[in-house]
C-alpha cells in the first residue's frame, strides 16, 4: 500500500536512480541523464543497469535494491516487461518512480492486463508512481529533467512562474518547445500519461501550496475521480489562477483518447460544469492556453474588461478593437479630460480615441505618453500593438513602457507581429521580463484570459 | 476625366516616374527606387525632383512634364500639398499615380477639403490613381515594388498564386512580413489607402482575367459602390476562390475605421450578407486570412468535408479532430477494409483509426504508408501533423509526402509545431513547394477555407 499521500518529494528530490540507464547516446535514458546534469541537478544520481559498472564517470548499479540510500525517483527507462520485472526484486529504497515506458494500457486488453499488474506492484511496495507512457517532469525549481528528447529538438524554457500539468507528452513536448522559443518560462511541467497512480488532482494539490508556482495550465483528456479533481481544484483556484484545455470533447477526439492513454474522456459538458464551478478559466484553443500561460507569468486576473488600444497601425487598431469585442471585452470611449490630456502631449498626427493611433510617424516617447495621459480609471488593461516599420521607433520603446507597466498595476499586453526584424526587436520587451505576443489575436486571447474569468 | 477604364497597366507598367526622388537613405523616395532595382523592374525609372541632376546614376527631372516619355506609374512620394501642386503643373503624359502620401482624408476636414480638390483634378487630368495613404504595389510579376519601408524591415514575400488587397498599409505590410517568414509567396499586393479613385473593385476586376492570381485574399474596411462590388465580385469567384476579412465590424473598430481612411464601414450585416451571396469565402480572424493565403496558393477548395488526420504525437491527433469537428469539418472513422489495409503495412504500435497514430515510434516510411493505404474515397483532404521529437523521424519526409501529395490529387496540409528545430526541418516541406502550418489550429484554419465555402 502506498504510505505516502503526499506526492511533494517529486518536486524536491535528493536522490533520483536512473533505471535503464546507457552509455549509448541513442537510448532515452541517456538522454535523461544527460538532462538532469544539464540542469545541474544537485541531488545523487545512481545510474542502474546490470550491464555496466560505470556510465559518464558515475558508479552503475545492477539493481535498485543494491543502492544503499533512499530513492526519492526512481525513473524506469526500460521496456513495459522489464519495469515489472524489476519491480519484483527488492525496491523497498524506492519512494516514488516516472515510468516514462511506454507498451501498457494505451495497447490494448495485453497492455491493460500489464498495467493492472503494475498498479498492484506500486500498491504492495509502497511506491508512488507517475507514468507510464510519460514524460515525466520538467522542473526549474528542483532542476530535474526527465523528458527523454534532446534539448536541440525540444527547448527547455527558462524558470517562471506557469506551471503546466498533462496527461499527453507530445502536447507537453510541444508547448515547452514553444514557450522557450518565445522567450517564456514555466515553474514546472509534470506530464503524467497512463496515471497508473499520481494523478491531475495529486499534482494540482501539490502545486496549490507550492510558492514557486503563480497560476497553473491543465491539458485534460479525462479525469477519473470527479469529486476529487472538484474538491482540489476548488481550494486552487482560491490562491491562484488556474486555466484548463479540455481534449477529447468531441467523439472522434474522444475515440482516440481512449486508444492513446487509454482514457474514457467522458461527457464534455461535465467538464464544462466543472470548470465553471470550481472558478477553472477554460480554454478553446492549444493556442490560448499557450498566450494563457505567457500572459499569467506575469500579470494575475483583473476585474473589469475595458481595454485601452495604442498601435502604430491604423488597420491593426480597428482589428484589435473588433476583436477585443468580439470576444467579450469592451474598448470604451476615452473621456474628453482624456482626449484633451492626450492632445496636448501627443503630436498631431495621432488619432486620439480608443484605439489611440500614433501611426507610423511614431516615437518611443509617444508610446509612453499615451499610456501616461490616458487616467488610469478609464481602462483595465491595455494592449499595445506594434509594427516596427516606423523609421524613428525603436527597441528603446521596451524599457520605457516596461518602466510604465512597474508603476501603474494594469496589465500592460505587447502585440508584436511580423517576421525576423519584428522577432528581433520585440526581444528587448521579453528580456525587460513583458511576455510578447505574436499576432494581435494572440494578444486579445491572453487579454480575454485575464478579463473573463468565469466564475 | 479618366479616359482610362481598365487599370491593367498598374499591374504591368513600362515606364514609372518617382516624384520626390531623393538620394537621402532615409527619404521614403529613395526606399522605394532602392526596391524597384533590387526587384529588376525591366522598365524605365525617371526620378523628379528639382534639386537634383541625377540621383544614383540616374537622370533626374525637374518636373514630371519635362520627362519625353509616357509614364505608366507616377509615384508620389511628396507632402499632400506637394501632391496638388504637381498636378497642377503640365502632367499629361502621366497615366496613372500612385499617391502614398498620406496628410489628406484621414486627417479631418481640412484634409477631406484636400481630398476633393486632389480627385478633381485627377479627374481633370485623366489620371487613374490609388491612394492616397496607402503603400501601393507591390507586385512579383511585374516587379514593382512601391511599399516604402526596408526590406530589412518587412520582408517580401516570393513569387506565387495568391493576390492581397488591403485598404490598410499597415496590414499588408504585417502580412507581406509574415508570408514572407513562414515560406509563402504572393503573386500582387495592392494597399490603396483612402480609395481617392481606383477601388477594391477595380483591383478585383483586373485580377479576375490575370493568370499569375490563383486566388485573391481581401482587407476590407468599408465598400462605397456597393452594387459594383457585388457584380464584380460574382464574376470574380467564378473564377477563382476570394477570401475576405471585414474589420470595423463592431462599434470601436468601425469609429477608428472611419478615422483611419476615412472610411464609413457601415453595417456588418450587409457586408456579410455580399459575401454569402457572392461565394465570398469570409474568415473571422487576421490569422485565418493568412492561413488562406497559403492554403491557396497550392490548393483549391474541395468538395466535401471528411479530413483524414495522421500524426506521430496522440495528444495533438486527439486536439486536432475536436478542432476540426469544432470548425465544422468532420474526422469520420476509417472503414474496415481501410483499417485492414493499414495493420498490415503500419508497425503494431500506430493506433489505426482516424486519427492515425504514428507514435513515437514513426518512421519516414510510415506517413507515407499511411497516406497510401487508406482509401481515397474516404476522405476529402488529409492533415498531416509532425512532431520532430521522434528519433527515426528526419526531414526526408516532405519530399516522400509531397510525391504522394502530386499523384493524389487531394489537399494534404502539413502542421508543424514548435520551436527553431521543427522550424528548420519543416522548411523541407516549404522548399518541396508544401505550405505549412505552425500551429495545429492553423492547419484546421487552413482545412476549413478550402472544405467549408459558404455558397
């Protein structure tokens, strides 16, 4: 029987045991310790596998058992067959393990049979277990890393706030890779496949008093124990924001869930229920939970949907507004103490409304004087779009508005289209620490997440 | 009067004049002769402006009067009042401006009062212009290329199938910017600004009878000759697929449209309305209308609306199919003669249902394999979707999927998420002359233009 409920030394490992570990660089499990040394993980690590007696300089052990310390993780980088079988030898060292193997339940009645007798296994030994069929954790706290693909194909992003829970690797995979690309970071992301033990819940309570972690993205296929996942996401959502994609919700969707971690992904309209109950911000879109997860690294929900729109472009300006519209945000009027403040400090080429349009004669200064003209009580939040065709705008404007957004305690959301000059210069506003969004639907989707929170 | 009714020569000129020429790098003027010869426009370029003799080498004109030749395309690149003055001196060899100054309509009345006089004497002159406030043309075929802001800046797109007219400048420059980056090209851009006289009708009546355009992409902030769009827009879709995009559907947008070039954008319903009548295919988003631009410069719309959908990621696969029920295409399962065919070319570990799931695991071979056995008649278009995490996976998949794509004669897309890596290799499948789609939303985005024509 599983002794320890609590699932927190995954997250702060002293020791973690590589089970199927190579010195053949093509093997996973290579990979992995390659990962955790990258990440300069401070713990022991104990390399096991019967073959060796060294790999990369460390000791190697032919069993779990024969290492004489506690083994917070013990990650199994072997066939499905091999996991159980080592599971039968002495492990009573082992605390909790990442099965990252793949080759149960998610194959079939075969599979299913084997991962029946891999939950019985971790039940009798007492060891508490993530996987199979996993990734496992991405984890800049506690510097563990046991996703098995290469850094040069999969970016790993740098430490912040947005902790990301999922039962897919792939999507795991592929949301880190983006997020680093674009310059965001994440706190931790736990990627738990087939859930033959720790599951969203367990995950989701740890993160909830978990200080390193400021908001939390959920990609569900299915939750099996609904009263629990409730009960835990309820006392969440009261410390901190947490934003869910539900997959699966439709029946070819839901048909191949249940072949890929083998979930039965239910009735979607019992997510969207409990989404709505628990205060869950759902979701439409992998594209909006990725400018979700940028958006809550930095800035937390807001009350109010007002949004005040400065662009350098006529045409984005009135798309954005549109869209702002559209998805349930207002962009108000601006006052006539507003429009005349404006005036007065911008030039007159500006279009002085809202969206204000300081076109394509724009200064940097002009930016800041928009943001500081317009009275605070006239808006929520403000999204700011720019084109850096303009010859006198430069990446200087990152650090003058970024200056603005410390001082004035309203989200402040950076539109940024375009190719590689517009990439380059939209740096200077990721590496002042302001997430950059890359077309202006983005921007209004990481808006809509802070302004409308369902509750 | 405008002797001239067709407005073909735009689009083909032999001569063009560049009034304002200047040998100052940070004149617009001299942006635009910049791109005119890194374009190898083959015709002649006569440069006005009194102060000079010759500008980079090439004789300068006090006057475009002074010029013994026809001039196609004038180019105004001088102050609105400059503009009017100029046009009041001797200008009768001039068939056609373009006027990119902006200082005229959008500027409020005393401009609107500017504007008159400016069509009055346009008219008076039989000088067929666009603009002004607008970046003009730029155009693979004929190589011009009068948009004013650096190549280093927003870069230009390669030579393809699909046209983009755009009242905004500023939109067709993030456009342009954008296809550019992600490997697509255009065949002509038209930015024409306020519309002072040739409109979206005039452009969409040229390219209707022009072989280089596959397709035509529309910006559309207002139409004025209501009746004159609908006709030549029905004839246009005869022959060719339009997308549109309307902005200044919603009370913001439409009051800063009507700043912004000074157009009236009118009822939303009514535009939405032309375009259900006309066969208009309407996008709701900026990123769908460039996701159309791409899809159509290989595909054409298809009848019919089952999407095969093959990945190596399940995650994704499972997202993907909601994501197109969602849209409105339909993700039927395989027959069983399909999923015979499949089990016995696939490795047992592919999940053989639609999604196909490659897993991991996958190998070139295997999209390939998929492609080929499952049946045509299944399905109307297949997406393919490609994580590069899995080991045995390497770039020489486009060039397998795209000779499958040439013999089977149905739309195959390809989605490709992620980071530096994915984009490096995805760039096979752009130099095999494929579009792709970096987000698994785009790619459905892409699917649902060309499945789903409101007629």
């Amino acid at each position: 029987m599983n002794t320890e409920k609590s699932i927190d030394f995954f997250f702060n490992p002293e020791s973690i045991a590589l089970i199927g570990a190579s010195p053949n660089p093509e093997k996973l499990s290579h990979t992995i310790l390659e990962s955790l040394r990258k990440m300069n993980f401070k713990g022991k690590i104990y390399p096991v596998n019967p073959g060796y007696r060294e790999i990369e300089g460390l000791k190697c052990y032919s069993s779990p058992g024969e290492i004489e310390d506690r083994i917070d993780i013990a990650i199994f980088a072997v066939p499905a067959k091999a996991v159980l079988e080592i599971l039968k030898t002495p492990v009573e060292n082992i605390k909790g393990a990442i099965i990252v193997s793949s080759g149960f339940r998610e194959m079939g009645p075969c599979g299913k049979k084997m991962e029946d007798e891999l939950r019985a296994l971790l039940k009798e030994k007492g060891i508490r277990a993530m996987g199979p069929n996993c990734l496992g954790i991405y984890d800049t706290i506690s510097n563990v890393d046991t996703f098995f693909i290469e850094r040069e194909k999969i970016e790993r992003p740098v430490k912040d706030g947005i902790s990301v829970l999922t039962q897919s690797g792939s999507f795991a995979a592929m949301i880190m890779d983006e997020l680093a690309n674009e310059g965001a970071g994440v706190a931790r992301v736990v990627s738990y496949g087939n859930k033959v033990d720790v599951d969203e819940s367990d995950c989701l309570e740890f993160l909830t008093q978990d200080e390193a972690t400021k908001a939390i993205a959920l990609y569900i296929e299915s939750v099996e124990n609904g009263r629990r996942f409730l009960e835990v996401a309820s006392s969440c959502v009261k410390k901190k924001p947490v934003v869910a994609l539900k997959v699966g919700k439709r029946e070819p969707g839901a048909r191949a869930a249940s072949s890929h971690t083998g979930a039965i992904s239910g009735m979607y309209e019992a997510y969207e229920a409990a989404f709505r109950k628990t205060g869950i911000i759902e979701v439409a879109s992998y594209e909006e939970l990725k400018d979700a997860c940028k958006v809550l690294n930095r800035y937390s929900p807001v009350e109010g949907k007002r949004v005040l729109i400065i662009t350098d472009g006529g045409g984005i300006g009135i798309y954005i507004a549109d869209s702002c519209e559209e998805s349930g945000l207002k962009v108000p009027e601006l006052s006539e103490v507003a429009v005349r403040k404006l005036k007065e400090k911008l030039p007159a080429f500006a279009s002085v409304r809202n969206p204000i349009d300081l076109t394509g004669s724009v200064r940097d200064e002009h930016y800041v004087a928009a943001l500081q003209e317009t009275p605070a009580e006239e808006y929520d939040l403000a999204l700011v779009s720019l084109l850096w065709g303009p010859p006198l705008l430069t990446e200087g404007v990152a650090e003058k508005i970024r200056n603005f957004a410390d001082s004035c305690r309203k989200p402040i959301l950076i539109s940024s289209p375009g190719g590689k000059f517009s990439r380059e210069l939209a740096s200077a506003f990721t590496k002042a620490g302001m997430p950059v969004f890359f077309t202006p639907e983005s921007a209004v989707r990481a808006a809509t997440v802070l302004c409308c929170r369902k509750k």
